[in-house]
C-alpha cells in the first residue's frame, strides 16, 4: 500500500478538527436557555398563557428553560429584573413608570391585558352608584403598590380628588382576604382585578362596578425587561414571545379550555380545588386578554401609543410621578410583535 504524504494527514487533521468543532457549536446552539420569570402573584390562570405555553412545549420548542417565580406586587417584580435576579417580569404599566422616573431602565415588550384587568367595585346594596360619592371613604387594593393603585388614583383624580384628601387607600390584599374587609365594612369600595372580583362573588358577596366607561383603555399588566437584557438577548425575548403568543392563541380556543384549566393546576394545584371558580377566573382572563375588535390585526402583545399616553398623563396628574417622563418611548417596544405574531 502506498503511503499517504504528510500533507495529506495534515489535511485530514484540520478536516476533523473543523468537524469536532461544527459538532461542538451545534451542541453549543442547542443547549436551551435558562430564564427566570417573575410574577406579582401566584395566580396561574391570570397567566394562562404563560403556563400553556409551559406545559404545551412552546418553550421547549423554542430552546426556552423557564422558572417561574411569584412575588408580592409589580414593585417586587421590578425589582428582581434590577437585581438581576430575573430575566423577565410581569408588571402593571404603571409601576414601569414610576421605575423609569426612578432611573430603572426597564422597557415593557408585551402587552398582555390590553383591556383594563382592573375595575372599581362596591358591594351590589351599596349606596356608592360613582366614584365622586366615595369622598372621605376608604379604597381597598390588594397592594399598596400594585398596578391597581395608580388605575384607581386616575379613576378618582377625574373625579376630582387626591389621595388621601378626598378618599384614601387600604391594603386588604386579594381574594379571601379582600372579601373579608367588604364584608366588615372596612372599605367602601375595592380596586379589583377582574380574578379579585370573581373570587369575592363566589363567596357570596355580590358586586357592582363604578368604573366609569373611559378606563377600559387602561391596559394591565405585560413583560417587561431591563434595557440591558433587551439589548444583549433580542433572540431571548424574541423566542418568549413568540411561544407566549402560541400560548395566548391555545387558551383563547374554547375548544382548549380543559387544556388550559390543566396547565393552570399544574402550576397552582390550591386555585383549581373549586372547579367552578376555576372556569370564572379563566373567562374573565381571557375576555381582558382578547384584544378589543380595532386592535386585533395589531397582533398579540401590541402596544397603542395613545393608550401610553392616557397612564403617562394619569399617573402625571395623580402625582404618581413627579412629572412627565422626558421620552415616554423608551418605556415600551413593539419592535417583536410582528415576528411574534407571524404563523
């Protein structure tokens, strides 16, 4: 047999030395990524989509490994994203501005409730039947700094009052807790998401809403990230929201509703005990989740500018910030939502 030139083995070695390098960045590039998620509660059904997309496979399809983390409020959830100790979080509009006022540079890319997930209700025999007749009246809220704070505060201000000259704020917490102070009688009126409101009439507490019709332009709660984080992994948040969308489209599906009831459990076994309340608090999520008629064709996760301005100029006026922001526009993005919605 003829021997090989040293040339030839030369060669041979540099071919498989490339090889076991492709190899190796081919493994590098499918090696998921691992993202820490932070909620303002442990509600799984207010973040159905999120938990579908879990446990449908979205992320994992996506090269996604998240934990999903529940904390106290959307301030807490800022501040894990400044901390570094999330990658991503699930804030009310309002607190991200008071954070940019703050210096915090954390930009809102998704808009998950782009109708009002919030609403001003009294008890049903409440002589309340307005926001201007809860003068000098106690407003309950589940947090006193939650996204339900700064709603309410522009709710009032048109009304014509400040907080804590015309009326002032009571933390009474969610659910159970908050049907409790309605039931004592120690607020007059409550901040309530529209999950709050289900569990309180489940209890036997029937409720009537004030919000007057202006407010449902108020979106709620969406993901946010720190500038930083955007600018150094667009891929990341690209790919989170584009299986959260794939998860908004399964559980607005009628047809998925058991699925999604599932998905919801698997994450808080303790809210799906009562099955019942289960089923209202998935319908209220996702009449606040589907976007309104004139928006839909924007896509899931769009942000209106106009409905910026409305929180910007509210939390101005009710004082929750000094003053405007010198540029509102680096305080969400909407450079995702059509690869995120592409099918």
């Amino acid at each position: 047999m003829k021997a090989r030139s040293s040339s030839c083995l030369r060669i041979d070695v540099l071919a498989g030395l490339a090889a076991l390098a492709l190899s190796g960045s081919a493994a590098l590039a499918q090696e998921p990524t691992s993202i820490t998620i932070v909620v303002p509660n442990p509600s799984a059904l207010n973040n159905f989509p999120l938990h579908n997309a879990i446990g449908e496979g979205y992320f994992e399809e996506e090269g996604l490994t998240v934990r999903v983390e529940a904390v106290n409020g959307s301030a807490s959830v800022l501040q894990a994203l400044a901390s570094g100790q999330a990658q991503i979080g699930n804030p009310g509009p309002g607190p991200v501005l008071a954070a940019r006022e703050r210096g915090e540079d954390v930009v809102f890319i998704y808009n998950q409730y782009p109708n009002s997930i919030f609403g001003l209700v009294v008890p049903e025999n409440s002589e309340v039947q307005e926001p201007a007749a809860l003068k000098d009246k106690t407003i309950g809220v589940g947090t006193a700094d939650g996204a339900e704070v700064g709603f309410t505060r522009a709710i009032m201000a048109e009304a014509g009052m400040k907080e804590n000259e015309g009326y002032q704020f009571l933390a009474v917490g969610d659910g159970g807790t908050a049907a409790a102070a309605i039931l004592n009688e120690e607020v007059a009126a409550y901040a309530a998401a529209a999950s709050d409101a289900a569990i309180i009439e489940a209890r036997g507490i029937p409720l009537r809403e004030i919000t007057p019709d202006g407010f449902l332009s108020y979106f709620g709660n969406g993901w946010a990230v720190t500038r930083s984080y955007l600018d150094d992994n667009p891929d990341v948040v690209e790919r989170f929201g584009r299986a959260l969308v794939k998860g908004t489209r399964f559980g607005l599906d009628p047809a998925n509703n058991e699925k999604t009831l599932a998905h919801a459990a698997a994450a808080n076994p303790q809210e799906a005990e009562d099955a019942s309340l289960a089923k209202l608090l998935l319908e209220a999520a996702q009449t606040r989740i589907n976007p309104q008629p004139d928006q839909r064709d924007k896509g899931f996760g769009y942000q209106p500018p106009e409905h910026w301005q409305l929180w910007h100029e509210a939390q101005v006026e009710t004082g929750a910030l000094k003053g405007p922001l010198a540029d509102l526009n680096a305080a969400y993005t909407n450079q995702f939502v059509e690869s995120w919605n592409t099918q």
